[in-house]
C-alpha cells in the first residue's frame, strides 16, 4: 500500500514550523527522518492532512556542550551518535546503543527527537535517555518547557506532548568518570525492536542510579530507589521471570524472547566489568589506580 495524497511544507524557522502545526487544525505532523511515520503512512494507520518537514532545521541538527550537560537537537541522527561526530555525556552507553538500532540505512535518516515523540514501548532511546535522567525540551505556541524524559510517555504511542507541541531537543547530564552502566537488548535478529531491553545506570558521584525496563508491557517501568535496584528486585517489579545471563547470547538475541537478565555494570572509563553496583571498600577498577 501507499501514502494517500498529501500536502508537504519545509518550514525556514521553528517558530515558523510551529505556527504551521497550530494552524493546521489537528491535521499536522511533524516529520524529521520519518523512517516511522511514512511507514505508517503507507499502511493507512496514520493519515495526516499536512506534513511538516523539519529535518533541515540547523537549530534542530546541532549539540551544544555545555560542561555538566549536552543538549542534543531533536534531528540529530542515530548515525551521528554512533559514529561519535557529536559529544557523548554517557561515557559510551549512547554509541553502543545507537549501533543496535535497525540498520545504518534507517540509522542515517532516523533522528533521537523522532523516536521520543514516536513513543514506543519497545524503542531504545526512550529508556536510555530516561536511565540518564534526561530532560525532553519542547517548544510551542505557548513557548519553551521541559518534561523528564522518564515522565514523556504515558502509553502506547502516547505522550505528554500537547497537538501543537514540537520536541526542540533534549538535554542529557555528563556521566562523571567513575560512572558505570549496563545496556542489554533482546530481539530475534539483529536490526529488530526489542523483545525486552534493560537499562542501568549508577553513578556513584552525582548520586544518581536508575534501572529502566522498556519492551514488556505498555510503558516503561523505572526505579531509582536504592533499595529495589537487584535485578531480582526489577525482574519482580515487571512481572517477568530472572534468568541466568547465560542464557542470554551476547549478540542480543535470546531463544526465549520473554527472558530477561541485566549483565554486570561496566566501568564508562574501561569498559570492563564491575563485580557490584557497590563494590567493597577498597575494591577499585584497574583504570582508576
């Protein structure tokens, strides 16, 4: 099947795509890499009046470094991260993740604005910026505000964004060097949305520790609390049973796609596994001496 017809604008400004989206009476959309939404469009599941083109933008396309945080535009590409052309704040967690995701094709056209306000359940981005405890900047009629990317989904496809709303971009903390995480992805084959996919996070030094689970049910489940951050502990939160991570191969496919595991943090400066969370005192990883 294909798009039925359509009207097409490539706003020059923000402000201008935005005075396009409000006056469009609900029948706007925007698209920046629409590697989602043209094949939405194509199955007749969504049928918008006006397409808003926003891909082009260069207030949308750049990453600004601004020491504790780096803000990225809503139209920066998965390619980009993956390849390293902008400032990484997650220490190697966003280029691992970027790698996973679909194929270098889709990775190119696809953008991180895109795939949170797309809002699916089994989409990386969403958990991984949430793990990280980013900031959603969104701009609109009303002017600019900014959401937690861990309160951005409230369903299935479904958002806190208003109609007439546009994500801007997002803004991430910098992971500090004695940061550690761990990223596992279940999928059939490569290039596929997860089955399952976990996300942990611990930084030790800005107090700052969250596991994020995406895939399993209609949202995201999130924690942040201490004292339920055991796998054991997140595995009974989402309903879905532990298993060993040996039956887990490390390419992220699994033969029980309803398994979930979440493998030993890794040091964001070594990459090498952490024995804990919270290793014993005087427990250091090589790297740090």
């Amino acid at each position: 099947m294909k798009a039925p017809a359509i009207d097409y604008v490539r706003p020059r400004s923000l402000t201008e795509a935005i005075d396009l989206l409000a006056r469009s009476g609900g029948e706007g959309r925007v698209i920046a890499g629409g590697q989602s939404l043209v094949a939405m469009m194509n199955l007749r599941v969504a049928s918008p009046g006006l397409l808003i083109d926003i891909a082009r933008l260069p207030e949308l396309t750049a990453a600004t470094d601004e020491g504790d945080t780096v803000t990225l535009g809503a139209c920066v590409t998965h390619a980009a991260i993956e390849d390293g052309r902008i400032a990484d704040p997650s220490r190697g967690l966003m280029p691992r993740v970027a790698a996973t995701l679909a194929y270098r094709a889709i990775r190119t056209r696809g953008t991180v604005g895109g795939s949170l306000a797309l809002s699916d359940p089994a989409a990386e981005w969403p958990a991984v910026l949430s793990a990280l405890d980013a900031e959603v900047l969104v701009c609109g009629p009303d002017g600019r505000r900014s959401i937690r990317c861990a309160e951005l989904m409230t369903g299935v496809f479904e958002t806190t964004l208003a109609a007439d709303e546009i994500i801007e971009g997002v803004r991430i903390p910098r992971l500090s060097a004695e940061a550690c995480w761990g990223y596992l992805k279940l999928c059939r084959k490569a290039g596929e949305f997860a089955s399952a996919l976990a996300v942990v996070v611990s930084d030790r030094k800005r107090s700052h520790s969250r596991v994020v689970l995406g895939g399993l049910t209609a949202r995201r489940w999130c924690c942040s609390k201490h004292r339920e951050l055991s796998p054991r502990m997140a595995a009974k939160r989402s309903g879905t049973p532990l298993r060993p991570i040996s039956t887990v191969q490390r390419t992220g496919t699994s033969t029980n796609s309803s398994a979930i595991s979440i493998p030993s943090l890794r040091c964001a400066q070594c990459n090498r596994c952490c024995s804990d969370c919270d290793p014993p005192a005087g427990q250091r990883c090589p790297c740090r001496g």
